[in-house]
C-alpha cells in the first residue's frame, strides 16, 4: 500500500472516492426528465412535508405555554431551553470553564482542519456533504465558545455576590451554614429562557448529531472496506477528518446540559434536504462531473 503521507496516495484516494468525470451534459433538459429523478423527486417532497409538519406542529420556542400542568400552572414542554443548558456542565460539580476550554479547543482544532482541507483541495471540496458538516459542527463549537464564555461571566459574578452573602450569614448562623451553601448552588444557575442564540444552538446541536452520524458511518462502513478492497491508503487528514468531528460532538455531549427533543431531527432532515437542493440547482447550471 502507498505511504499514508504521500502526496500520490492522497490524489489515488480522492481519484477512488471522488465521481469520475462523463460524457452526460447535466445541463440539459434530458438529463432531469426521466423516471428516476422523478421518484427522487417524489421523495424529497415527502421528507419536506414532513420535516414542515414537525417544525409547525412542535416548535414552540415563540409559542405560549398553556396551564395545562399537573398543578394547573403552565407545562413544561420539551422543547424549551433555558439559557444555562447553552453554558452549564451537566454535573454541578464540573465548573463551566472546563466545557468552555473544551469548546474551544475543539473548535480551533476543527477550524485549522478546516482551513487545510480547503488549501489541499480548494474551493470546490465544499460541493461535498462532508465539508458541509465539518464547517458546520465548527460554527458549533465557535458559537458554543461565545456562549460559554458569557455563561463562565455570568456564573463568576453570581458566585462572587453569592460568596459575600454566605459568609454574612455564617457570621450570624453558623450552623444554618450548610443549607446556604446549597442554596448557593442552587442559584448559581437560573432558569431564565434562551435568547435567540440559544435555540440556534441548540438546533445546530442536533443538525450535527445526525450529519455526523451519517457522514461518519458512509465513511467508515462503506467507503474505507471499498477503498480497502482497491488496495488505497487513507491519508492522516482524512482520518482525523472523520473522527476527531464524532470525537468532539460526543465529548460536548456528555459535558454540556442540552436536552435532545426528537422533534428536532426535523432540523437535520432540513440540512439534507438544502444540500440535495443545492447539488440538484448546481448540476443543472454546470456540468461538473
């Protein structure tokens, strides 16, 4: 087999995977009337009816809570999310600046990664679905950076004022002591809803937990055995490609505090959809392979 970090076994490997060029103009009229981009088509409409009728139907996030709870005051629908889940570990004993370094390290590490990929194979990689999902899960982690850094801001002022409050109370009630330190900990974080930014968040969150899922499985379970088969290496950028954007959504995952309403899968089938979309508009418009 070829040198993992040859410059040739990187050409021979994007030869095996990338569609060889033919002779059909998809340009022409010919090309997208037939029978098999008609079922395409037939099925593309049917994941939009359904990804609009969740969305309208589930989607709350602008919509007011009726008292329907078991107390007769308001539900709590799955949908919501509060601005904490954006920035708060999911164990209170985690502070948020360990998931905010997390974030960030992940997020420049998938950035230069980025910025490589597009300098080895310019521009036109990001007609690919992959790189779609590499730079969004990047946007992830920057937006999830910004957040966590307003949160890690946030929490430091409430504990400061928290801390001044304790030791007062220490000073008159020593042994009221321990049930203040576990209200301080209960209000260290608040309840408040998520700004727009949050949701976003929260939406891009499950966008990738589904791309990820798929892009990563293609690969792994169906790419490498037929370039295994062809006797072609996989070269190092293509490896930490495909691993380290499952590696660092998985990590984020288990630290961060965000809820997974199954509703929003709609959002994944959304960006798949815009993709096919985009490949279908450019194809007709430029012959390309």
């Amino acid at each position: 087999m070829a040198s993992l970090s040859s410059p040739s076994s990187y050409t021979e490997l994007k030869d095996a995977w990338h569609p060889s060029t033919t002779t059909v103009d998809t340009t022409s009229s010919s090309y997208w009337f037939n029978w098999r981009v008609t079922i395409c088509c037939v099925w593309m409409a049917l994941a939009m009816v359904i990804t609009a009728f969740l969305i309208f139907k589930y989607e709350g996030f602008r919509r007011k809570r009726t008292g329907n709870g078991a107390d007769g005051g308001e539900k709590e629908w799955s949908g919501n999310v509060y601005e904490d889940e954006t920035w708060r570990p999911c164990l209170r004993n985690i502070h948020p600046a360990w998931l905010l370094a997390f974030r960030a390290v992940a997020f420049f590490v998938l950035l230069i990664m980025l910025i490589i990929i597009g300098l080895v194979d310019g521009p036109t990689i990001f007609f690919y679905y992959t790189q779609w999902t590499f730079a969004l899960i990047t946007l992830y982690f920057g937006l999830g950076s910004l957040l966590s850094l307003h949160g890690c801001y946030k929490y430091n002022k409430r504990a400061a004022g928290d801390r001044v409050d304790s030791v007062e109370a220490i000073d008159s009630e020593r042994a009221r002591s321990k049930g203040s330190d576990h209200t301080l900990q209960q209000t260290q974080y608040s309840s408040n809803p998520a700004n727009f930014w949050g949701y976003v968040f929260q939406i891009i969150f499950q966008m990738n937990a589904g791309a990820v899922l798929l892009t990563d499985c293609v690969f792994w379970f169906i790419l490498v055995p037929f370039l295994e088969i062809h006797d072609y290496s996989l070269n190092v950028l293509v490896i930490n490609m495909h691993s380290l954007n499952a590696i660092f959504l998985l990590g984020d995952a288990a630290l961060n505090s965000l809820s997974f309403p199954c509703f929003r899968i709609a959002y994944f089938f959304s960006w798949t959809i815009a993709y096919v979309l985009f490949q279908w508009t450019l194809h007709s418009l430029v012959h390309i392979w």
